[in-house]
C-alpha cells in the first residue's frame, strides 16, 4: 500500500515541478485553475492505470506520459492565447481529452500482461514450452510452479481513492492564488511553502501503516472542511497555509 501512495505523490510532485521548470525557464504566466486541472488529469490517470494493472509501477509509468502530453499541451494553449490573431481558442478541458485519448484509446486494445507488485502478489508461471516439457512430473510439482496469491484490489484502490480526496482537497484550498508560480505576481513565496508543506503531510502519510491508514483519511477527509473553515478569519495567505497544515498535523 505505501509503494501506491508513494507512487501517486511522486507522480503528482514530479508534475509540480516540471510546471515550475518550465515556468523559470520561459517565463510564462500560468494560471492557477489549469495547474489544478493537470493535477485532476494525472490523478485520474493513476486511479485508472491502478483499476487495469494493479501496480504502482505501471500506474507511473502511465501517468509520467500524460504529465508531459499535458504540460505540452498547455504549453500550445499558451501559445495560442498569447497570439490575439489566432480564432483558435483552448481550455484545460481540452487539454484533459487529448491526455486522455492519448493515455486510453478508444480503439480495443489487447489487454497487457499482469505486472503487479511484487508485494501485493507472488506469481510464478511457466511457459507453454515448459509445461509440455515437464508432462511427466508429479501433479504437485506443477500446480507449485503456477500459484497465485491472492489479492483484494478493492481494499487498495479503496484507500487509494481516499487519498486523492485528501491530497484533491488540499490542492483545492491551498491552490488559491490566480497566477501559479509567478515572479510578478509575486507568488513564488507563497506557492513554494505550499509545495514544501505538502511534501512533508505526504511524508507523513507515507509511513502510517496500512491498518490504520482507512481511519487516519476518514478523519482527515471529515475535518477539511471544518479546517476550511475555521481558518478564514486569518490575516495573510501565508497565515492561512500555516494554521492549515498545523491542523492536518494534529489530526494525522
């Protein structure tokens, strides 16, 4: 369970940060509510790879893709924006659909072999060839060499979900300024803590073992909202962030 969790957080981090090169390297203006959209595309993604895999692994792997479709993508949108001559005009919802046609094609595809981790099932097969090679050997000798052990996928992608709430949550509420990201309008400061404060709650998280972890988000995903709300009389942004997060701590 913490390599699926652990694997979301890096996906979604390592999105973060490619967003943050970009913009320090072109100097782009990014508003905030497309940053926000490509953090639902590749959470999406991941729930779905994990639904057909089964495996934090491929669900990286998968999800990485459509963080470079989506960033290139908006990338082109800006670049279409910034163009007043251009009749062509884009969304983020746009940029969500062609991640997702490019991820999932609608087209049947043949399904991929199993890759699922190591720790969540223990498969050892055997090739056809060997199977025909080995007739002579004892029923018990065979069925060793093709057991699988069990695995309730429904209890993984069931925590999973609730950390997208909690993680979805946060990015709502602390995600809160125009402008992602950006030198004049001096956001840096704020959405820098933000991400730092971020990687230490996931840290956090990471290393709650997976007995208690369904509880610790049921109470966490309960108490955002009152958190909310009990933090809206705060003076500045950066106060706001920092009673936030000491809430999420005292919970967790």
């Amino acid at each position: 369970m913490k390599d699926v969790i652990q694997g979301y957080n890096r996906c979604v981090f390592r999105y973060i940060k490619n967003i943050i090169d970009h913009i320090e390297k072109s100097g782009d203006a990014i508003d905030t509510s497309a940053v926000v959209c490509g953090i639902v595309v590749i959470t999406n993604v991941y729930l779905m790879s994990m639904v057909y895999q089964c495996s934090s692994i491929y669900a990286c792997a998968t999800t990485n893709k459509s963080i470079t479709i989506y960033i290139d993508f908006m990338i082109q949108m800006n670049n279409i924006d910034s163009n007043p001559n251009s009749p062509l005009k884009l969304s983020s919802l746009d940029a969500a659909q062609f991640v997702y046609k490019k991820i999932f094609p609608t087209v049947p595809i043949a399904k991929e072999s199993p890759l699922m981790h190591p720790d969540m099932v223990d498969i050892c097969d055997t090739s056809p060839q060997d199977k025909l090679s080995n007739e002579n050997k004892k029923n018990s000798a065979e069925m060793s060499n093709n057991v699988v052990v069990y695995v309730d996928t429904s209890d993984v992608l069931n925590i999973l979900h609730q950390h997208n709430i909690f993680v979805r949550n946060m990015t709502n509420v602390l995600f809160k300024l125009p402008v992602f990201y950006n030198e004049k309008s001096e956001t840096i400061e704020y959405y820098s803590l933000v991400i730092n404060k971020m990687l230490r709650i996931n840290s956090v998280i990471e290393n709650i073992k997976s007995n208690l972890l369904r509880e610790v988000y049921t109470r966490l995903i309960n108490e955002q909202r009152k958190i909310y709300d009990i933090t809206l009389n705060t003076n500045t942004e950066i106060e706001y962030l920092e009673k936030y997060i000491e809430n999420l701590e005292n919970i967790i």
